[in-house]
C-alpha cells in the first residue's frame, strides 16, 4: 500500500487568553493549546484551519 504523507501544521499561542471572549477561550483550548509560547502539531485539515482563522491574531503558524 502506498504511504501518504499528511501534512502537519503546527500552531504556537502567541498572546494571552486574558480578556479574551470565551468563544476564542473555547476554541484555542479545543486545539490542545493551555499555556503561552505552547506549540501544538496538528494534521492540516479544513476544520483546524478554520479554527486557526477565528485566532489568528493570537496565534502564529510556525515553520
């Protein structure tokens, strides 16, 4: 069987969470980010980017 190769994104909370709504609280939680300078891997899908979209002026997508 071939190997498909997935592509990973990974994602790095660059602001805090204070003052925030709970709505964007929700969904950095939801991608496994609990602490500041925290990077997570994830496979690049539509929903993670999505989710990427709605924070994105507090995460960063590191190389």
């Amino acid at each position: 069987m071939a190997d498909k190769k997935t592509n990973t994104v990974k994602i790095k909370l660059v602001k805090s969470l204070i003052g925030t709504p709970e709505a964007q609280r929700k969904v950095v939680r939801a991608l496994g980010i609990t602490k500041r300078n925290q990077v997570v891997e994830h496979n690049e899908s539509a929903t993670i980017m999505g989710m990427v979209r709605k924070v994105s002026h507090l995460v960063e997508i590191v190389k």
